[in-house]
C-alpha cells in the first residue's frame, strides 16, 4: 500500500529520523506536536490554551497536506506537564472537536522538550477517500530542502523509488516483493 509523508522541514526530523505525518490509505497517524512557533522557540510559554490551539493547527497543516483535516481525526492523545493545566487544554480541545469529538487519551508526563512547554499532542485520523495525488513537480517541490541529500526520497523495502513513480500506484511501478 502507497504511503505518503507530510514533513514539517524541522531539524528534529532528520536528527531523529521521522516525518510529522504519514498516510497509509485512510488512516493518517500525526506524531507528537509541540507548540512550536516555527522558529525554534516554545509558543505562548505558559499558555496551556493558547498552546494547545497551536498544536492542532501544526497538526491541521499537516493533515491537509495528506487530504484531511480536523474533523477527519479519531483519536487525540495529549500529553500535559502539569494535570492543572487540564481545565484549559480541555477547553481548547472542546472549541476544536465538539461537532466531530474523538477518542482521547490525556495524560500527565513529567517533561516536554523545553521547559516552557506544556502541552503535546499526537492524532490518528480516518479519511473516507483515497488522498488526491499531487503532480509530480509539487511533490518534489513540498520535500523539505533541509533533508540530507543524499537520503533518497522514498522507500519501498530499503530501494529507492524513481523520481518519475512517487508514489508508486500501478502494478508496473511497484516492486514484484511489494505485492504481498
């Protein structure tokens, strides 16, 4: 089955080896989100709420570049440094979910990343289509210019794919040991 990544293009991705989204058919699984502001530093440090928010519109971001988006999730886990932050992340889950509300999972950690955070959030999304398929030129133009050159774009059991068949979709384009 084809899958599709969405990368946020931040440094973390290639130092730890994972990309902040990936669909496989029609289910996209979004890695921990931390309130970042994009450059490197914590948003809203001390804002539970006015973290959270930002956690779900990386999260959003990500979920639309694979065809999804909010109302697509399933399951939320959120991960707190401080259960009295509750009421607040709560809120903020609530404005986001209340038409569409997933499962959640809540649960109180010692630590983030950085300090001034609080909050991070990992989905699980289910989307009813297939994802619509970029052209190829917008997909080599959406790989983060971060990425190490010389780590191939795609995979399909450790072999690179061709430029010209990501991602493979026809039985000529695939691999004959990825058909079982």
């Amino acid at each position: 089955m084809a899958r599709q990544r969405a990368f946020s293009g931040t440094p973390w991705e290639e130092k730890v080896g994972y990309c902040r989204a990936l669909r496989v058919g029609q289910q996209i699984f979004v890695s921990g989100t931390a309130p970042s502001d994009g450059e490197g530093n914590t948003f809203a440090p001390g804002d539970a709420y006015a973290q959270t928010h930002r956690c779900f519109e990386i999260i959003q971001q990500a979920l639309q570049e694979l065809g999804a988006n909010l109302s697509d999730v399933v399951r939320t886990r959120i991960y707190i440094t401080n259960m009295n932050h509750w009421p607040e992340v709560a809120r903020a889950h609530h404005e986001l979910f209340v038409a569409h509300p997933p499962v959640n999972t809540t649960v109180e950690i010692p630590a983030l990343m950085n300090p001034d955070m609080l909050v991070e959030v990992e989905v699980e999304a289910l989307c009813e289509d297939t994802p619509p398929q970029k052209p190829l030129a917008a997909r080599v133009q959406s790989q983060p210019q971060n990425r190490s050159q010389t780590r191939p774009q795609g995979m399909i059991l450790g072999r690179p794919i061709q430029p010209a068949t990501l991602p493979p979709v026809t039985a000529p384009e695939l691999d004959e040991g990825c058909l079982d």
